[in-house]
C-alpha cells in the first residue's frame, strides 16, 4: 500500500484546467490525477464512457428507493464523481488515503460533509449516508482481513446502500496479470509488477448473507477500460 501510496502522491493537478468552465475538462483532469494517464493500444477511457458508468452507479444505488440525497465515497481520489454527485444535488463526503487528491478534491467541491485523508480502515462512521461505494479501491489491500474491516465500516456508514467497484476477480487473475504486463511495460515500468488483491465472488455473498443484505453483482460498465473484462462491481443493500 505505501508504494501505490507514493505513486498518488507524486501527481500533480494542472490547476488552470481546474479553473476552466467545462466541466469535461475538468473531471476528466481529476480523472487524470486519479489515474486515467495509462495508456494503452485502445486509448483512454472518454468522458462519456465515465458518464455512463456514473449514471449506472447512481441507479444501482438508489435501488428501490425513491431517491438518495447523500453520498460518501471511500477512496474518493481527486473527486471526481463526488463532483458530479455534488452538481446532481447531492450532499456529499469522501476520503482518501493521499493528501494530494484529497487538497485538489477540495478545490472542486463546494460544500462536502466531510472530506479528509484517512487509511480507509480508520474511515469514521459516525456520520451516516444514504450510500457510502468505492470504485478502484478494494485491489489495493494488503489482504483479506483488511477488506473485511473496510466492507464493515462502510455497512456502519450507510443506512441503505453499499458498493464496491472495479473488484478484480480471482478466477480471472493470472489472465489480468499478464495482459496488464504487456500493456503497461512500453508505458511506465513502476506499475507493471505492483501487486493488487483479487477476490472471490462469495467473499461478497457470504458478508451480505452475514448482514442480511441483498447482493447484486454485475459486469463492470466502463465502456473503453482494459481493465473492464477482470472486474466486477458488487451492490448490497440494507434490509432495514
């Protein structure tokens, strides 16, 4: 976690995008920031391809519900999707494990809840959400055990809604391993051997059925990302 930690906080925002109107130009310098820079022989991923994947993210965390009016995102990087929840209407918060995402996200929120830079096993729950997710995060956990504790504070945190994305799955991981080695060697060799943490399907299954939750587990929608075919997203919901 410390070297992927390092990574993170070496970037850099180009703060004059950030003042541009547009807000294209701006999330997709968030995204940048928050690691849309790989490259790859497909091309990065576009904004719209990102505005489905939000829109999908926001009904699947609605639910059966009516409407949800606050947000919390674990691992939340630059902002960027709290920055569309927050001009949706949403009353939003979030953290991060890296100081430097965490001071460009507050340069582009304009009222967050609470925004701050933890280790997501120390997040605070004290303050409850709608929907507390993560996208991109759970890979980079040192094991198992750790993972657990996250998925448990989030649960503390959210009065209906939980959701993991970007999972990589396990059944899929030495098929991941090499493509991802074979993409990212002409690009930048620090990523290419960091190791990330793959999960099992049932370890979600067997946490909703210990919390009474419901379970809905999809293909990933990010149209465009290499990385869409090892992943899954997870959905759990209260049944309050």
């Amino acid at each position: 976690m410390e070297k992927w930690k390092e990574i993170w906080n070496a970037k850099k925002v180009n703060n004059e995008i950030l003042s541009n109107s547009c807000l294209e130009a701006v999330f997709m310098e968030l995204k940048r920031m928050d690691g849309n820079d790989t490259l790859t022989e497909k091309g990065g991923v576009t904004y719209s391809a990102f505005r489905k994947q939000y829109n999908s993210l926001v009904g699947y965390l609605q639910g059966d519900k009516d409407r949800v009016n606050r947000v919390f995102e674990a691992g939340c990087g630059s902002g960027p999707f709290l920055l569309l929840l927050e001009l949706d209407g949403k009353q939003v918060g979030g953290l991060d494990y890296s100081a430097s995402h965490i001071d460009t996200a507050r340069k582009v929120l304009k009222s967050p809840i609470e925004l701050y830079c933890e280790e997501a096993i120390d997040m605070q729950t004290d303050i409850k959400y709608d929907c507390v997710f993560t996208n991109s995060m759970f890979e980079y956990f040192p094991d198992y055990e750790y993972a657990s504790k996250v998925l448990e504070k989030m649960f503390e945190k959210s009065m209906y809604s939980v959701a993991v994305l970007d999972v990589h799955d396990r059944v899929k991981e030495k098929a991941y391993t090499a493509y991802r080695r074979l993409i990212i060697h002409n690009y930048d060799k620090k990523y290419a051997d960091l190791k990330k943490l793959f999960y099992e399907k049932e370890f979600f299954v067997d946490f909703a059925s210990s919390h009474n939750m419901d379970i809905r587990i999809t293909t990933s929608k990010l149209e465009g990302y290499w990385n869409r075919d090892f992943v899954f997203d997870v959905y759990l919901y209260k049944n309050n």
